[in-house]
C-alpha cells in the first residue's frame, strides 16, 4: 500500500512494501519488497533499501546510505552523511554508509557518515556511532562502545 498523503516519486518499489502517510521518496531510491516504511520518513535519491526492511516513523535516509535486507530502523533514527556540513555548500560525492543484513537500529541513534554497521549488530536506543560496527555485536552511548559480543 502505497498511501495516498505521501509524495513517492521513486518507481523502484519492490512488491508488498507498504509507505505510509506523509512520506517523500524522491525519483531514484530503490526500495525492496515487503518494506515497511512508517508516517513521516524521507528517502532521497541515492540510497537503496533492501528487502523486509522496516523504518519507523520520523527517519531520513539521507544520499549515500546503504539499507540491506531484513534491517529495522526504530523511529527518528538520524543518519547523517556529510562530516563538515555548510549551509549551500554540497560534497562532490557523499560518504557511504552501510547497514548489513539483520542488523538493527534503536530508536532516536545517530549514525556518522562513512560508518559500516554489521550483519545482525544491534545499535541501542540514543546511541551515537561513531565509527564502524562488528557484525554480531550490540553497542550502546555516546560514543556507541561494544558491550556483547
């Protein structure tokens, strides 16, 4: 389902993914199957969403980020993808982030740009990650430190 008070210019939707209301998905995001994109996110252009991915309401996914399959993104997650933003002033190319499969991301995290999280890492709520994630391994704070491995 495709709601009708968002504006998804994208055609790169895979099957059975729903996007909810007030949502903006701009012309060449790519997006799975079986997603489930919740009330007031933005997708921009360069990003590309894998499939029986979930992203919770309040989400950005800036240019430059990578979403694998199977991931949950909690609500009002931050990413971010320029280290030295300026007003009018735009990169040549943006830093890449990546979410590996399976991994998960609590709610109100910020993530770096350039920043690589691992299959089925788990981000704690309010986290800050700063640099990249071992696969496998759950990081919580400000900075995100590993505390299970």
């Amino acid at each position: 389902m495709l709601h009708k008070l968002s504006d998804i210019q994208s055609t790169k939707i895979g099957e059975n993914t729903n996007i909810w209301q007030f949502c903006v998905v701009l012309p060449t995001a790519q997006i799975g199957e079986n997603c489930n994109i919740c009330s007031h996110c933005l997708i921009e252009n360069d990003v590309i969403i894998g499939n029986n991915v979930t992203v919770k309401s309040g989400v950005k996914v800036w240019d430059g980020i990578i979403i694998e399959d199977s991931v949950f993104i909690g609500p009002n997650v931050t990413f971010t993808n320029d280290m030295k933003p300026r007003s009018k002033q735009y990169p040549d190319e943006y830093l890449k982030t990546i979410i590996r499969k399976n991994a998960s991301i609590g709610a109100n995290a910020t993530i770096l740009p350039g920043i690589t999280i691992g299959e089925f890492a788990m981000i704690g709520a309010g986290s800050v990650v700063t640099k990249d994630v071992k696969a496998h391994s759950t990081v919580v704070g400000n900075p995100a430190r590993e505390v299970i491995k």
